[in-house]
C-alpha cells in the first residue's frame, strides 16, 4: 500500500463492486466506506470502513487520515454530494462543485433551476406540513416524495386529499431537511436517458423504459423491470439529448455523466428529476455491453478531471431487460436455477443485493429486492420468451426452505399491460 495512491469509494453498490475493481487497475488501494456489515462492494475492496456516507465530517477526517487522493461515488446522489464536500476541504479533483451538488440532490432547488431554465417539468410545490399543500392548486393524481432521500424511501402516488392527508407525513419523515415535493403526476412511458456531457453538450448513450408496480396498503411504488431501449420514437429522442444539454447548461456541468427520468406522452417529455452520475442498479453494465461505452470509466475520469470522450461508442443494436427479483418477507436464505440460466444462455447477468440472512421486506420498494436477472437478444419478442422461461426455473428461498419470490412480478406476463404507460396498479 506504501507506493500506492489511495482511493475512498463511499457505498457499497453493486455498481461498486466494478468501480472498485476498475479503480485497482488503475493503482489505486481501495477503501471501501459504507454504514453496512456487509454491501456488495466490500469483498472487492483492499479495506472496509464502516461509516455512514452521509457523514461529511466523518468522510473529511477518514480521507485525511488515509492522506486518499480521491475520493469517488459513481452512483449515490448524497454520497456524490460527500465526495465534492470533501474534496474541496481537501483540494482534490471532483466532478462539479459543492454548491452544485447541493442544487441537483435537493429535489426542491432542483425544481426550481429547471423551472426557471425552461426545462419541461411538472407543476409542483413544496411543503412542510399538510396545510401547505392542500393550499395548493395542483390536480389528482399527484406524486409526493421527500425532497433530499435516496432511493424511493416515501415515494408515493395519491389520488385524492385522504391519501395525501396518509401520505404526505411518510415523506417529511424521510426527508432530512423536513421538506416534501407534492407534483402532478404525468401518465405516459417512464424512461431513464443516460448521457455523457462533453464540452457542454449532451450524447445520448441509452434510453431505457421503466416498469413499476403501486400496491398494497402503502402504495408502495416498485420498479421492478426496465426494457432497454426504450420503446419511444426518434422524435422523443432527439428531445431527451436536447433537454439533457439544457439541464447541463442550466446547473453548469461539463465533462460528466448523467441521467433524467422522464415521462414521455405524444412525444413530449416532462422530467421527473436527473442525477449528474452513472444510474444505479445495471444500467451501467447495459450500456457497456448494447454501445461499447465504458460509464463508469468516464466516471472515474469525471471526478479526476480528465477530459470525457466517445470512444468505442456505436448506437445499441440489441434489447436490454431487467427483471428484479423481489421477496415475500422473511429472512432470504438462497437461490435455486442460477447456474442452468448462465449456462442455456436465457440470462446474460445475475446480480443479487441481499447476503444470506438478510430480511427481506415487501413493504418497501429496495428492502424487497432479492437480486436482479439482466436478458439480452436481438428483438424484444425474443427477450419476453426469455423471461418467461426464466420465471419457470429460478427460485428463492427463505432460511426455512419456503419459496419467497415474488413469481407475480414477471415482466414477460405483464408486457403486454406495459405498451403504452410504465405504473401497473396491482
């Protein structure tokens, strides 16, 4: 470790795990900090630091101590934030500055910069308590969520003044600055838009169409599949590469990745909120595998300040899908027919989030997620038969030897429900 350069990687994502690997092949000794006992990314990494990434101060004294010349998170919004305070309090290289990354995870100052920049979004406000919103004027169904949360902790889709009543107080709960976003809902095709800001502009690297689930007595809204790309026209896209530019411009981001989630109706798009960052789950491994692009190198490159570019990009010519592997609670134990999907070739990647004796609960959007099954082929017809078939091999298990996956949640069933908009109400 003596003669080697020290890289801080804050959490432990399954992104992660090849940050980490790509970090080393560049000389890097890889601490991994992350609150958990055990995350995907701490096998990969030289040392474990268990630490919370939200802790500015923590982080700062770690990277000191460690005398780190960077550190990196590729994929975790308040995480990214972490690393930009740090590496100013430092001096160290980072993507944008502080300020800025303030004003892209913050869902409220976010809102605000599109408004006033002339990005499409939808109307919104922002509140603190329920007489606040229903002060409002914004029409059923609206989406309220906490206005600086990672993951979708206290997301949810109300349709009258009694749920947002049930509702709204969840959010505030998981916001830290105490702040909820209240917006109307959008009906159309959730897609993701990945790009990669080069002098300024936005390349539009891949799209992909996302499929969630509201239900139960939560209105829990899970994201439990994504098709690559997405099924949107060329008018639709030249639109998302544009408002991507917009909102590069609009925040003052250069040389970096990033991402909107939008919904698209007739063609036209309102987003929903962008990361300037790699998205999480596998989108990373889909667009290095459907365009040759290697994300997360440029996103290595983004936070060393070395110029981003295009090379080995060509444009998708096969269909991505993911389809979540999502538990009934219970305490997950293993998973049966991995190995025959890898080896007929019905999957191409199986990733899983959860160790052996972790609870699995269902009540909660990413605490119900067991693993993630990554298919590719060359039409979507194809890609549907494939996961079809894969729903009749694997299998997950509790610490009892009972079946707990989620078999309902099968996106080769539910694709036709899927054509023309991205929430199924189950």
């Amino acid at each position: 470790m003596a003669d080697k350069k020290v890289a801080i990687v804050l959490g432990g994502t399954v992104p992660h795990v090849s940050l980490v690997k790509k970090l080393k092949m560049r000389g890097y000794y890889v601490i991994l900090l992350d609150y958990l006992d055990d995350s995907p990314a701490k096998s990969a990494a030289d040392e474990h630091v268990q630490e919370s990434t939200l802790d500015k101060e923590t982080v700062l004294r770690v990277a000191k101590e460690r005398n780190a010349s960077l550190v990196i998170a590729s994929c975790v919004d308040q995480a990214n934030s972490t690393c930009c305070y740090v590496a100013e309090k430092l001096g160290l290289s980072h993507p944008y500055s502080y300020q800025t990354s303030l004003d892209v995870t913050d869902k409220v100052r976010m809102k605000d910069i599109m408004i006033h920049s002339g990005i499409p979004t939808s109307r919104y406000t922002y509140v603190t308590d329920i007489e606040e919103a229903l002060r409002q004027e914004l029409r059923f169904p609206l989406m309220v969520k906490p206005a600086d949360s990672n993951s979708a902790n206290g997301v949810k889709k109300v349709k009258n003044e009694a749920e947002l009543k049930a509702y709204l107080p969840i959010a505030l709960k998981f916001s830290r600055n105490k702040y909820a976003i209240v917006e109307e809902f959008v009906e159309g095709i959730e897609i993701s838009a990945y790009c990669v800001i080069v002098n300024k502009k936005a390349h539009l690297l891949m799209t992909q169409e996302r499929i969630s689930v509201i239900e139960g007595e939560g209105n829990v809204i899970k994201c439990f599949a994504a098709l690559a790309p997405a099924r949107i026209s060329g008018t639709a896209l030249k639109k998302a590469e544009a408002i991507a530019t917009k909102i590069a411009k609009a925040f003052n981001l250069d040389n970096t990745p990033l991402f909107f989630q939008g919904i698209v109706s007739n063609d036209e798009i309102s987003v929903i909120e962008f990361a300037p960052r790699i998205g999480g789950g596998m989108s990373f491994h889909t667009i290095h595998e459907g365009t040759g692009f290697d994300i997360l190198e440029s996103s290595i490159d983004s936070f060393l300040n070395i110029p981003i570019t295009l090379k080995g990009f060509h444009p998708m010519d096969r269909y991505f899908a993911l389809n979540q592997i999502y538990g009934n609670d219970g305490y997950y134990d293993h998973t049966e027919g991995c190995e025959q999907l890898l080896t007929e070739g019905i999957v191409e990647k199986i990733s899983f989030y959860k160790p052996k004796g972790d609870f699995i609960d269902s009540s909660k959007a990413s605490s119900g997620r067991i693993g993630v099954m990554v298919f590719c082929d060359k039409t979507p017809e194809a890609i549907q038969e494939k996961i079809l078939r894969a729903f009749t091999i694997v299998d997950s298990f509790d610490t009892s030897g009972k079946s707990m996956m989620r078999h309902d949640l099968n996106f080769g069933k539910l694709w036709n429900q899927t054509l023309d908009k991205s929430v199924i109400l189950m």
